[in-house]
C-alpha cells in the first residue's frame, strides 16, 4: 500500500488475529497479505512496525462509510480504548507524508474525526462511574492489568502510559494520606528493573562459574533436542490454562536451564544458539511435525 516504510507507534494493545488459527472477519487486522508471522510475533517480540502498517493499509482499504465501525470494533477488545485511539492518532499523524492521494487524505482525516468522536464517548461513559468530573487512576487495577501481559518490556510499556496519562490529566483532589498514582508507579517500575536484574545475575552466575553445577550430573534426554525444546515451546506459546501460558518466561531463561541442566540422547552438550532458534514463534520448520511432536 505505501510507497515507504511506515514509521511505527508504540501500541500497548494490539488486537490481531491468527489467521492460521481462526477464521477471520473484514475487519480484524490480520498478517494475510504481508511478509510477518501470523502472531506478529518477530524474534521473540510483538512487531510494533507490522502492526502500525496493517492498521495504516486497512483504512486506506476500507470504504469512507466504513472507517467508523472499523474502529469501533478495535475498541471492543480493549482494556484501554481511549489509550489505544490516541496511539492510533499519532500513528496517523506521524505517517502523514505517506498520504498521497486525494481520497487516503480523506480517510485520514475522517479516522481523525472518528477518534475525537469515540474518545469523547468513552470519556463520557466513564464519568457516572466516577461521579466526578475527573478520571480515576486506580493503582490496584492497574497492578491487577498487569498479570495479563508476558513479559517486562510489555509491562513497562503499560506502565509510562499510565503515568503519562495521569501526569497529562492530574486530578485536582488526591488522597495525601498515600503514594500518588505516578510514584507508585515509578515503584513499581523499579520492582520490575530489580528483578530483572536479580535473574539476570543469577543466569550469569550459572553459566560462568561451573562450581554452581558442579554438585550435580546433567540428566540425559533420550528423543530429539528439538522435540524436547518444542515441549517448553507449545507451553509458553500455545498452551493455555484459565487464559495465560501454561509457563511464562522470557526465552533466554529457557535457553539457560535446557544447556545446563540437560545432555542431548548422546551425553553431549546442548548449544544455546539451537536452543533458541527452536523457541522463536517464526522458525516453525525447526520443531518437529505430525507424529513426531509430543502433545501436551
């Protein structure tokens, strides 16, 4: 659709649907007609470019009578759909050059007025729940949001937008007696980095000093390596129980314990780099297939 790259905006929420897994509607955003994983999943990371290009392509594709609808049923999926409409507006903005002919100009702008529409409309409906003129920056809920996403960079993703949210509309009244909205923020953004950085020191400890191993042999796996990589695979991925992962983690965690705790079937040692290529959602072709995938 673009003559040029599209210069992508950070999405916190990003609807997409797997058309290898669903049947699709007209106006799910999809990865049908481009060269992107069907999960949008790139070296282990949503891909924010592919997503902002799909959602550019598919109102410049919809009729002018259809771009209402289309956002409305973007919104339906979302915790924050306020967020997610200011997100599509700069997106919109920041491409503009891409527009050059007369009737993208119009679509583009008439997104623009359905955004100012919609973000109204969710603002309004907010306000009885509220009984205040102000919006409620509510930290347990945002504490509780959080269990919904994977991985860090997702979660401090949502986090700057929250406090940024809040730091661009403060309320006039805050209860003093407590932390504001945007320190209990910044602490939590500081739980995440700490803990980061405690996993990070601990992997580091194992794979260079052998004395943290060394009280104990490598067990032995007796099938493939990538049909054993596949298993830690299909739970991370694939896998659901109550609408999360069997196994969250990030891969380079995965990738450490598989090569120091296990032994390919000939007793010799697991290579970090095959390891990690299996766990990549794109490189499907390194896990095994049909009967010679183990089902969980």
């Amino acid at each position: 659709m673009f003559t040029a790259f599209v210069q992508p905006t950070l999405f916190v929420e990003h609807p997409i649907v797997d058309f290898t897994k669903v049947s699709t509607q007209d106006f799910d955003i999809t990865a049908k007609t481009c060269n992107t994983p069907p999960d949008f999943m790139e070296n282990d990371h949503f891909s924010q470019a592919a997503y902002c290009d799909r959602l550019l392509t598919k109102i410049c594709e919809l009729n002018k009578f259809q771009l209402k609808p289309f956002i409305q049923y973007q919104c339906q999926s979302l915790q924050e759909p306020i967020i997610w409409l200011n997100k599509l507006e700069e997106l919109i903005d920041l491409n503009s050059d891409l527009y050059t002919c007369k009737d993208d100009i119009i679509k583009m702008n008439k997104a623009r007025y359905i955004i100012e529409v919609l973000r109204d409309h969710f603002e309004e409906k907010n306000k009885p729940e509220l009984n205040s003129n102000s919006k409620e920056y509510n930290f347990p809920k945002v504490k509780e949001h959080l269990k919904n996403f994977n991985t860090d960079d997702d979660k401090i993703c949502y986090l700057l937008e929250q406090k940024t949210d809040y730091l661009q509309n403060k309320p006039t009244l805050t209860n003093t007696a407590e932390n504001s909205f945007d320190k209990r923020i910044d602490l939590e953004l500081k739980l995440i980095a700490d803990l980061a950085s405690i996993r990070a020191k601990k992997l580091q400890a194992i794979s260079k000093d052998p004395d943290e191993i060394k009280h104990f042999a490598k067990a032995k796996i007796n099938c493939n390596v990538n049909q054993f990589v596949d298993i830690f695979y299909q739970m991370m991925a694939e896998k659901e129980i109550d609408g999360k992962s069997i196994l969250e983690s990030e891969s380079n965690t995965i990738v450490a314990i598989i090569t120091h705790y296990f032994t390919d079937k000939n007793g010799h040692e697991i290579s970090e780099e095959t390891v990690r290529t299996i766990l990549k959602p794109s490189r499907f072709e390194k896990r095994p297939k049909g009967k010679n995938r183990f089902q969980i």
